[in-house]
C-alpha cells in the first residue's frame, strides 16, 4: 500500500507562526502534526509516502527523511504553485496509477483513520473511494456530507444523516480516470460530486468518532495540545522521541525548567525561568524569571528578557520573514499576535 500526505498549505489563520515553519510541521506536544500522520500510516504497514511541498518544503524533507527515512520510502512532490486535491493527486499519477487504490489524508490535521475499515468498505462495493466521516461538534460550520445504508450520496444536500468528511480517503486507482486535465482541480468538487449526482461511481464512507484535531485556528491549537496531552499523560499516545513527561507536561530531555511549567510543552534546547501553564514552547527559546505565559503558542528561538505577561498570544522571534502586519505588536524583538 501507498499513502500521499497533503502538505501544501500555507496556514495562514496560524500567522506569524507559520511564516517561518510550514503548517504541518507545528507542534503539539512536541511532535509535529506531519508526525502523527507518517506514524498512523507505519503502524498499519504503509513504507512508501508521497508528500505535496509547497511553503518551505525544504523543512518538511528534512524532517520526513532524518525522522523516517530508515523505514519509509518519501516520494516528494514540489507544487510550485498550490494544485489542489485533485491537482496534487493528478502530479503524482505515476506513483500512484498503478496500485488497486491508495491512502490520501491531510497533513495539518491530528486523526487517527480507520484504513482497515476503509479498505474494507471500498473493496466490498468497489467504491471509488471510501471517506472517513464523523458527527461533527455541535455550532461546528462544516459541509454535510450525506451518508445513508454504508455510501455517501451527496455534499451540502441528499438523504440520510448528516455528517463531517474528516479529511482522510481510500482512493481507487480508478480516480485518475477523472481527474480534470488541468493543473488545480478539487476531489470532492470535480470527482465525487458529479460522479455521484451522475451514478457513474459510487463513493462509500466509514463513521469513525475517535478523537479528531483540525489545528486551523490558534485557538484550535491550544485546544489540540491540551487534548493530546491528556492522551500522553493517560498512556494512549506515547511521548515522542527525545522528549519525557515531566509532571503534567512533555518536556524535551534538552530543555531546562528552573520555573514553573503547568500542562505545556517544551521544545528542544529551551530554557525555562518564568512560568509558563496551558502553552506550547517551540525550540532553542529562552523564557525570562519575569514573564508569565498562559494558553501561548511561542514559536522557535523566542527570548524574553523582560516583565512580560500574555495569555492568548502567538509569540515569535521579529525575523525578516515576517512581514509588518498592523495586526501584530512588535515588542524588543517579539512579534507577538492576540487571539
């Protein structure tokens, strides 16, 4: 089996955050999001991956290859400009074409996909493709996907219970026989939505309510470490590579803590003096004796030096590559962003 990882995005509601690491590299609890999905995949067997780059690729490679390469096959695939689902599917037809169907998931979400099942559901009808559905958060805006007797038979209107695409697909070869020849091109838009209105093709689905993170907001973020990180302290999500749990916290094993540190992640090589509770702590960053941080996502190589107290903040280093933004407050070389 094969897997493609959606990779390309830019993140935008993150910024400044991820004007100086890509979306899927952000992490929560010390693993980035890429991780979560790369390991998903290695624990049901898949050894070759195609990644989609598109903002900072270079990152993403570096990563994938030094983290996994000593186990799985990377298949890198520069868009220079966004192509789209189906566009970044299309790309990559000669990895893909030749396999009776594949894994496509996003790369800036947390999930843990039923690929059994989804194999299962696809394979029984020779579906098109299989999609992970789940009920979505109540006041949650999503587009119904309209589920009914194991197939989906439309988005936004049809029959049967309304659900929430997760974001996660098994794709038949099959797909490459209608993808749009053009360069940018949606799945759901321009493949399974008339292909089902047409009942040329069927798409099936599997509802799969295990927990589920879309990291799109920065509130979303903090909300995502503070789930994961009860998965961590509970067992059920084991502590990444080089990093411990230290009280009610995942440290990294570099990091030093002569503070106070309160359900938060600390990155590699950090130093911690201040307090710091409900936040995320990227690497190499220096946290003063007087700065208080609460519900904050500090980015890499962050030093605060000075009395300091934010709840609710994106804080990063002021770099060039963060442009001015009259939405931003710039502050003895922060960048730092109210949410």
């Amino acid at each position: 089996m094969k897997a493609m990882i959606l990779a390309a995005g830019y993140g935008t509601r993150l910024r400044p955050l991820t004007y100086a690491v890509p979306k899927p590299m952000v992490p929560i609890c010390n693993r980035p999001l890429l991780g979560y999905a790369v390991e998903r995949f290695l624990s049901i067997g898949v050894k070759e991956i195609v990644v989609n780059l598109h903002h900072l690729p270079e990152v993403i490679e570096r990563y994938l290859t030094q983290e996994f390469g000593d186990v799985c096959k990377f298949h890198f695939s520069f868009e220079a400009e966004i192509l789209g689902t189906g566009g970044g599917v299309r790309k990559v037809r000669p990895i893909l074409e030749n396999d009776e169907d594949f894994f496509l998931v996003n790369g800036d979400t947390i999930q843990f996909p039923p690929y059994e099942k989804l194999q299962e559901a696809r394979r029984a009808t020779d579906a098109l493709s299989a999609l992970t559905l789940r009920h979505p958060p109540r006041g949650d805006r999503f587009t119904s996907v309209w589920f009914a007797h194991g197939i989906i038979n439309g988005f936004g209107s049809g029959t049967g219970e309304p659900l929430m695409f997760a974001g996660s697909h098994l794709i038949s070869s099959r797909i490459f026989n209608y993808l749009p020849e053009k360069e940018f091109s949606g799945i759901v838009d321009e493949v399974y939505m008339p292909l089902i209105a047409s009942g040329k093709e069927s798409v099936a689905g599997v509802i799969d309510d295990r927990p589920w993170f879309d990291i799109g907001t920065p509130q979303r973020y903090i909300s995502a470490g503070s789930a994961v990180l009860d998965m961590t302290l509970a067992g059920t999500m084991p502590v990444v590579r080089g990093s411990k749990i230290a009280g009610d916290s995942v440290v990294d094993q570099s990091a030093t803590i002569h503070g106070s540190v309160a359900r938060s992640s600390i990155g590699a090589r950090s130093f911690v003096n201040g307090e710091v509770s409900n936040s995320t702590v990227g690497r190499n960053c220096r946290i003063g004796r007087s700065a208080v941080l609460d519900s904050c996502i500090v980015g890499d190589g962050v030093e605060i030096n000075r009395p300091l107290e934010l709840r609710s903040a994106i804080i990063c280093r002021d770099d060039e590559e963060i442009p001015r933004d009259a939405n931003y407050r710039y502050e003895n070389g922060l960048v730092i962003s109210d949410f």
